[in-house]
C-alpha cells in the first residue's frame, strides 16, 4: 500500500511517501480499514519533529485520525461488517501504524459507525478533537447547566467542537479569537462573548461575569496564556488545560489562593499506556458524537484538504498557525 513514511525526526520534508507493505488482521476482534481520509492534529507535527513516543520503532506512519470503509473483519469481530463507514482515533504515535495510508488495522472497541450526515473528510477531521473537548469539558471540567466557561482559541480545531459541546451543556460560553472572521465564526457556533487577543481578556471576562469569573476555563494555547487565565476563574472554579505548563512563564501562587481546580487533559493516554477500558470509553464518545452530528447538534470545520500525497504541505500549513478549524488528507 501507499504510505506516507516519517523517516526521522525533523522538518516537513522528513515525510516520504513509500510504498509499504498492507497491514493484515492479528487479532480476533480487529478490522481491516481502507481509510478514505486522516486527519492532521497538531500532535503529528510535534512527533514529527521531535520523534515518536516510541523511537525505537521506525519508521513511524503518523496519523491518528481516520475515516473509511470495512474491508476485512477477525472472526470474532460483533459490532461491525465489512463495508461499513467507521471513523476512529487510533495509533500514530509510533507503537503502530497510523492513518496516513491507505490501510490500516483497528480493533473494532476502538471505532464508531461514522455518522451518516458527515463526509468521510469531515469525519476524519473529528476523533481526536472531539475526545479532547469532551474530557476536558465534561470529565476533567465537570460542567454542568448554567455554568459560564472561558474558552482559549474558539476558532480552532479542539476550540470550535468545545464552544459547540459547552452549549449542549447549557452553559454560556466566552471564547479568544484573534480576527473578526474568527469572531463571526465562533458566534456561528453560539459563543456568546468572542473576545480579540489583542485586549485584556481576563478584564472582559470579569466584566461579563460581574467581577466573580467563570465557572471552567479551557486553555487549547498553553505557555503564558495558562497561567494569565488564572485570575479568570471563579474562586473554587476549574481551569483545564491540553498543554503541559511551562513553570517558567509562572506559578500557581494565585491559583492556590483562589482554591482553584486544575485538569491536564491528554487523549492519547489510553494509546500509551495501553489502558484498554480506557480506548473502549472514548470510542463510547464518538458513538454520542455520532448521534449528536446526525441530530444536526454538532458541527466540524475543514478548512483545507491535501491529497496524501501532500502530507509536507499539510504540515507547513497547520505548523503556520492562526488557521479556522481541521486539515485532512484524502485518500
């Protein structure tokens, strides 16, 4: 099959597109997928230039989300047959093989039917943010009805699926944006206070809360933004983060003070650790996404697609940054 090899870490151009030899089926409860699209996540660029988590395992096929069709099942697979529509968020962190290919093998506790109303490029585009979002909202966060959140980057791809699972919530939702095309896309999404980068975001959010704060911050940006939202939060609140703090932009003085609740959200730890209830229960959130997207509840932006073949140019885009949504490579 076609593949689009990491041969060492590094710049874009380290990704090669080779011919690979077709995974097969190991396992009894695995599916052989032939993946119509993948998408790219911030996570491929940075095991891109960094290395895998399992370096000693080369080359890497990177590439954790994925969409496409059944085409050969284990004889104990239940759930599934082939030609089904799936999608999935799975390997490509450098244990296995990932989805920028044309094959891939999957164990079926590991994927979900792929929503009907979706394209297989957008259903591509949505595992990893979706299961990002939903943790850190709804696990990590605790959210519940009524409740006011602050959400870092709205515009972006974990950003915008969390302003739209906040509002299913039924909470009311500030969200950063950087542009007034932003703004109008956010608001789109049913943001209720879209604050530009370039103001005192804690100040705005004090204002909109009448000086107590929100209830759950969301940082998708990290570095000093984690440690600026702080004074954001209510006294007793929640403040959630995807990215791991850097203790040299700050400290938690303040957070202590405020008794304030800190969640690390990491969607790949299941993948890592090898937890597999843990792999089982977030593919439970993609079969709720699936519902909740064929109810016209939920949403996914794709800004760009790339063929496979154009797996540089993907990363060069997502790695330029301020983008509106989800890249996808289609296969």
């Amino acid at each position: 099959m076609k593949a689009v090899v990491m041969t060492s870490p590094g710049a874009p151009e380290v990704l090669q597109v080779q011919q690979v030899t077709d995974p097969v089926i190991e396992n009894d409860r695995e599916i052989l997928v032939r993946l119509k699209a993948a998408g790219v996540n911030p996570i491929d660029t940075k095991l891109r230039t960094r290395g895998t988590f399992f370096p000693d395992q080369k080359p890497a096929i990177l590439g954790c989300d994925g969409a496409g069709i059944v085409a050969e099942v284990g004889k104990n697979v239940e759930n599934f047959q082939v030609g089904d529509e799936v999608y999935f968020c799975h390997s490509g962190i450098g244990a296995t093989p990932g989805n920028y290919a044309e094959l891939t093998v999957v164990d079926e506790r590991f994927m979900a039917k792929k929503p009907t109303s979706l394209t297989f490029v957008e259903a591509a585009a949505a595992p990893l943010v979706l299961i990002t979002a939903w943790e850190s909202l709804y696990d990590r966060g605790k959210l519940e009805a009524g409740r006011k959140v602050l959400i870092h980057g709205g515009a972006g791809g974990v950003g915008h699926v969390a302003i739209q699972l906040a509002k299913l919530q039924g909470t009311e939702v500030a969200t950063t944006i950087s542009s007034e095309e932003k703004a109008d896309f956010v608001k789109s999404l049913g943001a209720d206070l879209a604050i530009f980068k370039n103001t005192d975001f804690v100040q705005a959010v004090l204002d909109w809360t009448n000086g107590e704060g929100v209830d759950l911050a969301f940082d998708t940006v990290g570095g000093k933004v984690f440690y600026d939202t702080i004074p954001a939060v209510k006294v007793y609140g929640d403040i959630v983060t995807i990215l791991e703090p850097d203790t040299n932009l700050g400290n938690l003085k303040i957070a202590r003070q405020r008794n304030l609740r800190i969640g690390l959200e990491l969607m790949l730890t299941p993948m890592m650790k090898g937890l597999m209830e843990a792999q089982v229960d977030q593919a439970n959130i993609l079969q709720q996404c699936e519902r909740l997207f064929d109810q016209g509840k939920l949403n996914i932006h794709v800004n760009k697609t790339f063929a496979l073949d154009d797996a540089i140019e993907a990363h060069r885009m997502l790695e330029a940054g301020s983008m509106v949504g989800k890249i996808v490579l289609t296969i």
